[in-house]
C-alpha cells in the first residue's frame, strides 16, 4: 500500500494521509499539512490538560510527539486524563496514555519519556520544534523559558486548577521570559502595576506550587486556600491609586482551584494546540504571550505582559 512505503513527514503525502488530512488540507492546504508532517512536539505532563492537548496534535497530523512525564497515575486523574483506560495495570501515566493516543491517528509517531524534565531540561529540547510543558515547577519553567529561547525553539506553558487556567507562549521571542512574566513566583514581591484580575490569582498559585512542592489539594483545601490569600494579599499594593482592593472579588475562587477539571483542560487544551498548530505553519499569533480563562465567567482573556 501507498501509506506504507512514504512515512510520516517524509517525501510526498500517501494516498491515505490524504484522506485522513482531507478536511484538514482544505481548511490550510498542502503547504501547512506538510509542515505539520515534519514538526516534532516535546509534550511535558500527562494528566488532563496533556490528554487534551496531544489528542489535538496528534489528530492534526504532526510527524512525532514525545509523551513525558515520569509520575504514577493517581486517583486525580479519574477527573479529566481520557486516555488512560480505567482497568489499566500500567503505572506510569504516559505510558498508560500511550496505546490509546497511538490509536487516534498511526500516522504519527508517539513517543514515550518516562525521565524527569528536571534531569535534562538544558539539553532535551533541542530535538524537538515546539515544545509544551505543563504540571512542572515554576523554577522548571524558568529554566525551560530560557533554554527554548536560546536553542529557537517554541515554547507554550499551560496548567490547570480546577475550573481556570493560563497558558504562557514564546513563539516569536521578542515578548519577555516567563520568569519575567511571572516574576515573584520565588518570592512574595508586591506588584505596583495593574495586572488582570487572575494574573494575581496564577501567580499565587505559582508561588503556593514554589513552597509546597506540589498544586491546591482538596485533602488539605481549608489551609491551602489560607495560604493563598495571603500570598494575594502582600502581592497587591494598596497604597497604588491605581490598585484596586481585590479581595473580595478572589472569594468565590477560591473553592474552585482543585483537581483539573475536564471543562477547563478542554478549553486550555484546545487553544494550546490550536496556537502550537498555528505556530508550526509560520502563522503565531503575535499580539499576546498570556491567556487567562476562568470557567465561572465562562471568559477567557488575552494580554501581553
């Protein structure tokens, strides 16, 4: 057969290709098939908004996508990770999503990386043309800002916490870092300019992520949810006339920051790769690096920080 003499991303598109891709080569045509065929995706983080985001690449045609993640499946996964079976024996999640992501589309070619992002994160990505990284440490997504940046290669953050999420992309390297975006995840630094209202929300879970080693637990939300609201509180400077009092806008979130929940892995998920796609066939999205969604107010928001 035609698809199984011409591989993924090499030479002229199969007969076979062309008919999965149908759809697909009439809305972007051969050209932007084609540099989807050749690009090879660097995935970091296998719970729901990972699920949801290579489900989307790996439908979209791309020539490889590595799964990395080096954790065990947890109960928490129950509550949006659809690619791994729920009778599955294999305790690590990406190679327990692995049988089921291959299965979307065997055109690609889906990898599985079971070492800790933190043992090769300045040398790993340069095999790869985009790169996605989410469920890391913040400290790890400095650094990955930093090496994607120096090795060209495009970068999308994202992460999820319960019903909001953010992503993060560096696709045209002229907006700042993300460690400048996100710059008082270390330390709680008072921010003097207005932000958008889950802007302080993110970078207190980020921060919350930097002491505790770990997200918003729902065995332990009543001190989580403390621990929150004074990190917002010494992040705003009230003595700015041009700071708004917040506080009580953040109280009906505050329960709603646990697990990732499928309603928001899907929206965040499905933007990520529909930027990353966007991105591959040399068309990025130039005029915002951050994007904030708060499932609530059912409204997502796009800004250049």
């Amino acid at each position: 057969m035609d698809s199984e003499i011409v591989k993924n991303g090499d030479g002229e598109m199969s007969k076979d290709e062309r008919k999965v891709y149908d759809r697909q080569i009439r809305l972007w045509g051969y050209d932007g098939q084609n540099k989807l065929r050749a690009s090879k995706i660097l995935l970091i983080g296998m719970q729901g908004i990972g699920a949801e985001i290579s489900k989307n690449l790996i439908l979209s045609g791309v020539n490889s996508i590595t799964l990395k993640d080096h954790t065990e499946v947890s109960i928490l996964d129950r509550c949006s990770q659809f690619l791994i079976p729920r009778d599955s024996e294999e305790r690590n999640r990406a190679k327990a999503s692995l049988s089921a992501a291959q299965k979307l589309n065997p055109n690609v070619k889906v990898i599985v990386d079971t070492t800790p992002i933190e043992e090769n994160v300045d040398s790993f990505v340069n095999s790869f043309d985009v790169v996605i990284a989410t469920e890391c440490s913040p400290s790890t997504y400095k650094r990955l800002s930093e090496n994607c940046r120096k090795a060209n290669v495009k970068l999308f953050i994202a992460d999820v916490y319960g019903l909001f999420g953010y992503f993060y992309q560096d696709v045209i390297h002229a907006h700042p870092l993300y460690g400048e975006v996100f710059s008082n995840n270390a330390q709680i630094d008072t921010v003097t300019k207005k932000q958008p209202l889950l802007y302080y929300l993110t970078s207190a879970l980020l921060k919350f992520q930097t002491d505790s080693h770990r997200k918003p637990n729902p065995d332990t939300s009543e001190e989580d949810i403390d621990e929150l609201k004074s990190i917002i509180h010494h992040q705003i400077d009230y003595s700015s006339p041009d700071q708004e009092k917040t506080d009580d806008e953040f109280e009906e979130y505050y329960g709603e920051l646990f697990c990732e929940l499928s309603p928001t892995t899907s929206i965040i998920g499905a933007l990520v790769a529909q930027n990353a796609i966007n991105t591959i066939m040399n068309k990025p999205v130039e005029k915002y690096n951050v994007f904030f969604y708060n499932h609530i107010k059912h409204e997502g928001t796009f800004h250049l920080l």
